[in-house]
C-alpha cells in the first residue's frame, strides 16, 4: 500500500514511525511486514491535459506550470507520458525520462472541442496497468472536469484505474469562477475515483495557483509512505478486499 499523510494544517507528513500506523482488511488488524518512509520506489507518471474550448482561454498558462512541474518532479528513475483530450484521446509521447521530450509534447497540445474525460482516465490507467508492477502509478489530470465526447463511461473509467492501482490527482480549473461555472456531476466522478485510489483534488480559484498545487503534487509523492503485509486470514485468490489504515495522531490519511 502507498500512504499519503498529512498533518492539521494539510501539508505532508515526514519522518512517521512504523508502530504510529495500523492496517485492519476486513476490520482484522494486520501485521505490517514492510514499511518505507519517503519511498524511493520509481514513479510512471501518465499526464493529461484537458484541450477543450472551456480551457482554450487558459490552457498556455496551463501548459507553462505543467512544464515547470515536470522539471521538479521527474528523477532519472522516473517516467513521464503525455496525452492530450478534447474530442478524443491522443497520446503525444510515451513513458520517458526526458523533461526535454515531455515538454515538447506539451507544446503540441491544440485546442479542441468536446471533453472525453472518462475515456482520457480509461486510457491512461491502461497505460499505467501495462508497465513493471515495482513502480508507483500516477495519473494526473489537468481538467475543467466536463464529459461530453467519452468512449467509456465513468464506471468502466473507474475500474479501470482500480485494476491498474494508479494513484489519481485531478486539478480542476473550472470556465468561471462561480458556482455557475462548476460541473457538480464531473467532479464528482472525478473525486470518487482520487478517493478510491488514495489520490486528491486540488480546485485552484486563479490559474496563478497552478504551481501552488502541482507543488503540493509533487511533495506528496515525495512524503508517501509504503506500507506491506501478509492477510491474515488468507483471502480467496483475486477476491476485493475492504482495507483500512490508520495513522495515530492528529493526521489524515488516503491511500
């Protein structure tokens, strides 16, 4: 398990011990067997940028803290890919260790019309699910989060990503800032599926916030925790199980 935990004023949370966490499946407590603090476990990171014309206005701004993102988050172990979703879904460059590589794909992005944001989420945690099982699985949304041009539906998008145990972040950049501008129904979609997998979402009110929120991005994937045990009792082979961690402290935890 990949934990990410946070303190009262919702920043990481270092330099944990093993016995301040505890892991309960099927509401028995487990005996944690492998516990890595800041884990040095190699990150793919699938990167999408939402090209629709709500985001036409914003999208440079967008594309620039992106960048500046992958520069900060990327070591020479780790692995970027790009896609861009409009009407369709469209990969511009496979998994690679090149900031140089990724940026170029950025620039690449073009406006576009429609939004297929659950088929964009389908895609990308297969894309995830198709790499080595010893690396950290990320998908990274930059979205408004309209859904109006998808091939697969929120649930196929959602099980997805759960089959591929990819970490989702989502930041939302809504059209307008106001509650007339905002899509209840995609957000939602989206924070069910970041709640599910232990990842977040982050809702900048200015595009100026962008580097505020990819930063905390990055220092949570940083600060996560890494967590391993044996169930006890045994569960059937591929059988869902109900998991829970809980770190003592006043801390919250995802994962």
């Amino acid at each position: 398990l990949l934990a990410s935990v946070l303190d009262r004023n919702n920043r990481p949370a270092p330099d944990l011990q093993q016995q301040q966490f505890e892991i309960f499946e099927e509401g028995k407590p487990q005996k944690i067997e492998l516990f890595e603090t800041e884990t040095q476990q190699p990150l793919d990171l699938v990167l999408m940028i939402d090209s629709s014309l709500s985001e036409t206005a914003k999208l440079p701004f967008e594309l620039d803290a992106a960048g500046r993102f992958v520069r900060r988050v990327m070591r020479r172990e780790d692995r970027v890919a790009v896609y861009e979703f409009g009407d369709t879904v469209s990969q511009l460059a496979n998994f690679s260790n090149q900031p140089d590589r990724v940026r170029a794909a950025l620039q690449r992005i073009q406006p576009g019309t429609g939004t297929a944001l659950s088929y964009a989420v389908f895609l990308g945690s297969q894309a995830l699910a198709r790499g080595a099982p010893d690396r950290r699985r990320v998908l990274l949304l930059l979205t408004d989060p309209g859904d109006t041009t998808s091939r697969a539906d929120f649930e196929s998008a959602r099980r997805a990503a759960l089959r591929a145990e990819a970490l989702l972040y989502a930041i939302v950049v809504r059209p307008v800032n106001n509650e007339g501008g905002r899509n209840t129904a995609g957000e939602h979609a989206l924070e069910t599926i970041a709640d599910t997998s232990g990842g977040a979402m982050y809702f900048p009110v200015q595009v100026t916030q962008l580097d505020e929120m990819f930063d905390r991005i990055d220092r949570e994937l940083r600060t996560q925790y890494r967590l391993g045990y044996y169930p006890d009792p045994r569960p059937p082979q591929g059988a869902y199980r109900q998991i829970e961690v809980r770190v003592k402290g006043d801390y919250t935890v995802r994962y």
